[in-house]
C-alpha cells in the first residue's frame, strides 16, 4: 500500500494504524515522491491511499501517472474537507 499524504503527521498516524493490522505499507509526501516509489517497486502497489487534492493534479506524480505504471492499482481517495471540495475534486 502507497499512502501519499502532505500532513506528516496525519501521514505518520495512517501509515501506524495500516502497519498494526498487517498492511505492508509505503509513503510519500507528494506526488512526485510518490510516482518515484512506484517507478523503484518491483512489485506492484496494491492500493494508492490519497488525498483528493493530490487525485485531481494533472502534474507529473499524478494518479492518472501512477494508474498508467501500475494498471491494476486500485486508489482510494480520502479528505478532511466536504461539501463543495468533493464535488470539484474527486
């Protein structure tokens, strides 16, 4: 699992609880670091754990890139924010 989220410490948090119930688990800062996981992995990365900010970025590290490398990556989209966020984002 690839867990791609910017606040470290909700990330630290995530990755913790992930790894207690058996998940080997990877995680990036941003996209970018992201992408450069999925390009060193020898294996595949069974699912992409994200922001919805970082799922809408059409830069290099985006979803879409990951999905292109990785075609059988399932993403899972997460957000601390509602409403009209969601709506424009994922």
């Amino acid at each position: 699992m690839l867990v791609v989220e910017d606040a470290r410490s909700l990330r630290d948090l995530i990755c913790e609880a992930l790894t207690k119930f058996g998940c080997t688990v990877l995680s990036a800062r941003e996209g970018p670091e992201a992408l450069r996981i999925v390009k060193e992995r020898q294996t595949t990365i069974d699912l992409l754990l994200t922001d919805c900010r970082y799922a809408r970025n059409e830069r290099p590290g985006s979803c879409k890139e990951v999905r292109l490398l990785c075609p059988g990556t399932k993403i899972l989209y997460m957000t601390g924010y509602s409403g009209e966020v969601l709506r424009l984002t994922c």
